[in-house]
C-alpha cells in the first residue's frame, strides 16, 4: 500500500507527526520536497527530537529512507542532525539522497540574510536558511545537483561560472565582499 502525505504548503500543519505515525509500519519514507528553514518535533523512545532534514522513518530499522530530488538538501544540515540523532541513542537509520537533489549552497544563507538586511523594515521575515535563493536558482537552472560531487573538474567550472553572477550581486546590490570559487 502506498501512502502520501501532502499539506497545503502552509506548514504547521502536522504532516510531520503524521508521517511519524505511519513510518513505524512502513517499508519506505520519502521526503519528497522543502528544505530546513522548517521542522517537527518527533517524541519517541530514544527522546525527543526536532527534524528538519532527515524523514520520519529514520527511528526505525527496519525502513528505508529517501531524500528525493524536489528537496533542498542543506548538507552540513544534514550531516548535522543525523549526527545528533545518532548521538542520542538512535541506529545509524537506512538513508538514500536522491543524485538529482539540489544542494543548498552557502552564499544562499548569505544572500537570504543580506536581503533582509537590505530590506530593512520591509523585510518579509525569512528564517535565513536560503530557501528564496535556493529556489531561485533552482528555477533558473543553475543549481547544483548532488550528481555534481561526483566530477571534480566540472564542478570547479561551474561554481566559477555561477560566482561570477553572483559576485555583482554580493559587490553592487548588498555591497558585500565577493565570493572565491576555491
């Protein structure tokens, strides 16, 4: 039997605890789309927990979990929490990252809170994670895949290519240092 969880994008809206409640008896958890800059608090056994990245199923052996490609994968967020699961008492979970994921980038935490800051007391209240920018790029085609880690050269080129936009940005618009490619 296939079960989907999907929420009318406002959040807060218990997607995560209910997810939570069916993972026990399920095979496979997909988190399928969103990135960090939000959460759910799961109690269980090992404690209490607050995910951001990792899918519900991670409390449970005997399930696969899935980081699918619509997801905003913050990678020291990720690597982050699923030490702090750990840590706490929980098994290493079954994980799988999607190589078509994209990648939340470090100048799209810098670029969310040069904005705010910009916009001073028009700001629209952003978590500062790097979501807008993240999507953006996505959008634009310019984002980097997880499948890009994985070709050295490649991936110098076009972090090269991409700083050159980016830096005009961070110079002229946020009067900010420009970025270097290594």
């Amino acid at each position: 039997m296939v079960r989907a969880i999907v929420g009318a994008n406002w959040g807060d809206e218990g997607k995560g605890k209910l997810t939570d409640m069916l993972a026990e008896k399920s095979d496979i958890v997909v988190r399928f789309q969103g990135g960090a800059n939000a959460g759910h608090t799961i109690v269980n056994h090992y404690g209490k927990f607050a995910l951001h990245t990792l899918p519900s199923g991670v409390f449970y052996d005997h399930t696969t979990n899935i980081i699918g490609n619509g997801v905003a994968l913050n990678i020291p967020v990720f690597f982050n929490e699923l030490k702090k699961v750990t840590s706490e008492g929980v098994p290493m979970p079954k994980i799988l990252i999607s190589d078509r994921a994209q990648m939340v980038m470090p100048y799209h935490v810098l670029f969310d809170q040069y904005e705010e800051e910009r916009l001073g007391k028009a700001s629209f209240g952003s978590t500062k994670s790097g979501i807008a920018p993240f999507y953006s790029d996505k959008y634009a085609k310019i984002g980097f895949q997880v499948q890009e880690l994985f070709d050295e050269e490649a991936l110098k080129v076009k972090i090269k290519r991409v700083l050159e936009t980016k830096n005009i940005l961070l110079e002229h618009l946020y009067h900010k240092p420009p970025m270097d490619a290594d």
